[in-house]
C-alpha cells in the first residue's frame, strides 16, 4: 500500500513545495501537446465522434469518422470516456493518471514476489524516478504510458525468471501491449520480445519464429494506427528518417535541459551495458530483454522522433520505468547492481530535476483572468453545431504555439487545425470556419510575412507570399489574437 501511495504523496508534496497548489489547480499549459490532449479527450466526453477536426493543415485521419489528431484516436476516447462518468475539468488528465498509477502500483506491490532488499531497491528507485514525478502532474500522454509499464512489469518479472504465468496473465499482457501501441506505437517495438517469451523459447533458434510474429502484429497495429490518426508530415518516408537521424545524432549530446539529457544518457549505458554483460554474464535472457527494450526505443527516436525539448525524455519514461523495475525486482546479482547504478544516476540527478520542475509552473500559477477573457470571447464568437460538417466545428490556429492555454475556454466539440504551410502543393482554400491569428506580431508566424489588408470594416484578406489568401471576418479579440469566421468555408452564416 506504502509503494502504491508513493508517486501521488510525493507529487503532492513537489507542488505544494514549489507552487503552493494542488493537482486539482492544474490547467494544460506547458506545451501544445497537453493542451491539444485535453481538448481532444474534452470534445470526446462531451460530444462524441461528431467533434471538429483536430489537424496539421486541414490533413485528416484517412478514417473518415476519426476526427482527433496526429496522436490517435484512443488517448482521447479513453480520457472521455471516463470525463463522461467522471466530469471533466482542467485537472481531469492527471488526476485520472495518478489513479491509474496508483492502481498499477497496487497490483504489482501484490503480482511481483521481492525479498526484503529487493523492496527496498523497488521503493527507492521509484522514489527518485524523476521522469515519473516530472510527467505525473501534467496532461501528457506520459502518465498513463507508465502506468502501464507498471502492469507490465509483474508479468515479464514472471516471463524472465522462467515461472508459470498464467493464461489469463499472458492473455493480458497481450491485451495491454496491443492497446498500448494504437495509442502509441513505440509500443509495438516489445512484441518481437513478449512474443518470444511468451512462446517458452530456450534459445534464439526456437525464438526466430514467435518473434517473427510479434514483428508482423506490431507492424499491422502500427499501420492500423497510422490509419486512425491524422498525417503529421510531409517528407518522403527515407529521407526523412535519414534527415532525422542526422539532426538527431548532432542533439543527442546537448539539446534540452540538464535532465533531458541524463536521463537519455542512463538509457544508453543501461542499454550497452547489458548487452555487453548479457554476451558473458547471466541471466542472458533478462540482460538481453533489458538491452532491446531500450535500444530499440532509442533507435526509434533516433530515426522517427526527436531528441531535445523533452520530447525524447516522454518517450522514454515507460520503457526506461519497465526496464528499472524490472531490475530491482530481480533474483540475480548483476541485475540488481544495474537497478543501484539506476538509483546512483538518479540521485545525482536530484539537482538537474530541482532545476527542472518549475518549469510544470505555467499548468499551477496561470493567468485564470485570462483564460476567462478569452472563454468569454471565444463563447460569443464560436458556436458548435452538431448538425453541421465537422469543419464548420473547427478552428484553424496560425499562430505558435497554436495550441494556447487559453483555448481550454473555447466552447466544448471545437477541434483545432494547426497551420503549419507551406504545402507542397497549390495554395490551400481552407476549409475550417474559424480562424485564429495575431497578424500584430509577424515574428510569430512560422509561415512567412503576412500581409493584412482591410476589404470593408467587416472583411479583411491576409495574405502571406503567394501561398496563403485568407478572406475573413472579424468576429471578437482576444488575449492571444483576433478570433475570425472563414468566409472561404462552406458553412451556413457566412
């Protein structure tokens, strides 16, 4: 009970420290991915799959019915659908993931057999798991991944150390894994290994084959995500991987704070290092599961994702979580010093974390007056419509960040459409209804120079190099632009 208590005392006890709030003040406010989940997981609760696109440029899920973001569908079906039992408020993310780690913790405290050091190592590593407590108070995706590699944890803690599992047990890590990776597909990198283990296999001959298959299951599930979840870029496959890697590898020394990069550091060397001992020391199993399970996610990121801006430090929270649980639980010897060296780094990194935390400032010590200035605009302005296309229950943001805190005031079902430009295509007629920009202030536009034009005191064209013409009517100013109705879109009220 003491263990699973422990993520919710502790991040209770950081926010009373340094904000003097409580989980309950939280709003999603420190990067657009928070903010853009909320209001995904929002528009479900309160409306369904009849909500207005959540986009990058106007692109759509492939899935007609889908209209949620680039993240998938099931974040946010899942957040809504408990939003829709529960309510949903600005706390609702994590609160909802402080349960559900809470509720992990209990069952692995009661799942996974520890003697009195391996308990010990357990507590302490999940106490100075700065990644946990950095993530846990935020509306990030991240919360609910290490959740469930608490889950995981007991039954692959079973699987290495060759004991029965029980088929409801192995019916459920499948489950989880499956459910895992529609919501995030990084997930699917740990089938080729569950599928292994799951199989009996005493050698890597006898594991080819169900590894095999749990490559072709996780390359369906990934395809099958992509198919529910709108395009996010524009490259060439290839040469985006190889562009990618490159920028990557010039990162992975020096970009983001002191935190990010220690903790990329640790998984690297948890990654080498059992996989140089898993060629000479034993158990070569679990040395050799633990050196995938973080090789192939730094791989990943390496060739799809990004290092940097804490974007790599959320990916890597869960499996880094499964791997250090999984060595402080073990029965073996050289497992157990890799699980202390964790616990070494990470307490050498309380300073970096320290520094770090204030950052979760901007979701405890917001402007409330603000978001209430621009709900109230937004309410007067935007009107969602059930009955009407998708597009016309959406906004296109122009604007970085694009997604503000402010937007948690727009009225519930608006999606929102980043506008990102320039395509590679013909200049776009935009099909969404509202617009939101702040021609002001050029030198936030990632799009170029805009030019505004003012047609009649109730139109205006802004036009940017000759891409972009948007002819539009203004409807209400806000604290982070002016709100308008496209008059390009096909819509009633125009």
């Amino acid at each position: 009970m003491a263990l699973a208590a422990l993520p919710a005392l502790e991040t209770s006890v950081l926010l009373a420290a340094f904000f003097r709030r409580t989980l309950l003040d939280h709003t999603p406010a420190i990067v657009n991915d928070d903010v853009d989940y909320w209001l995904e997981a929002r528009a479900f609760t309160r409306v369904g799959f009849e909500g207005g696109y959540f986009t990058i440029d106007e692109r759509p899920a492939p899935v007609s019915f889908v209209h949620f973001g680039s993240h998938g569908p099931l974040f946010p079906m899942l957040h809504g659908a408990l939003g829709r039992v529960l309510g949903w408020h600005p706390c609702s993310i994590p609160v909802f993931h402080v349960g559900f780690v809470t509720a992990a913790l209990l069952f692995f405290a009661r799942r996974t057999p520890l003697d009195r050091r391996g308990r010990a190592l357990t507590v302490l590593c999940l106490g100075s798991f700065w990644p946990l407590l950095f993530l846990l108070p935020t509306s990030l995706q991240e919360g609910l991944h290490m959740a469930l590699a608490i889950l995981l944890a007991p039954a692959f803690r079973a699987l290495l150390d060759g004991d029965p599992l029980p088929r409801a047990m192995r019916a459920c890590v499948l489950a989880i894994l499956v459910l895992a990776s529609l919501i995030r597909p990084s997930w699917a990198l740990l089938l080729p290994a569950a599928f292994g283990l799951l199989s009996g296999a005493t050698s890597w001959r006898r594991g080819v084959v169900p590894a095999t298959a749990g490559l072709l299951v996780g390359a369906g599930l990934v395809a099958l995500f992509a198919g529910t979840a709108a395009p996010f870029g524009r490259e060439e496959f290839f040469f985006a991987l190889a562009a990618r890697a490159a920028l990557n590898a010039r990162r992975f020394v020096q970009a983001g704070m002191a935190l990010e990069i220690r903790s990329r550091f640790l998984a690297l060397a948890l990654a080498l290092s059992s996989a140089g001992l898993a060629l000479r020391a034993r158990p070569r199993r679990e040395l050799a599961f633990q050196a995938y399970n973080l090789g192939s996610i730094l791989l990943a990121t390496l060739f799809t994702y990004s290092f940097g801006r804490w974007a790599d430090y959320r990916v890597l929270s869960a499996p880094l979580l499964l791997t250090t649980l999984l060595l402080a639980g073990s029965r073996a010897t050289v497992p157990r010093r890799l699980a202390v060296l964790v616990l070494l780094a990470q307490l050498a990194s309380l300073g970096s974390f320290i520094a770090g935390f204030p950052g979760l400032r901007g979701s405890f010590r917001y402007d409330a007056g603000r978001i209430d200035v621009f709900g109230q605009a937004a309410r007067g302005a935007v009107v969602f419509d059930a009955g009407q296309d998708p597009w016309c229950n959406t906004l296109v943001s122009v604007n970085p960040p694009y997604f503000h805190p402010e937007m948690v005031g727009l009225p519930p079902g608006i999606g929102v459409t980043m506008l990102f430009g320039p395509p590679a295509v013909s200049p776009p007629r935009l099909r969404s209804q509202y617009v939101l920009l702040d021609a002001e202030h050029p030198e936030r536009w990632s799009l170029g120079q805009p030019t505004l034009t003012r047609i009649t005191p109730g139109r205006v064209r802004i036009t940017v190099a000759d891409w972009l013409s948007l002819d539009l009517a203004p409807l209400a100013s806000t604290p982070i632009g002016t709100l308008y109705r496209n008059l390009d879109a096909s819509c009633p009220g125009r």
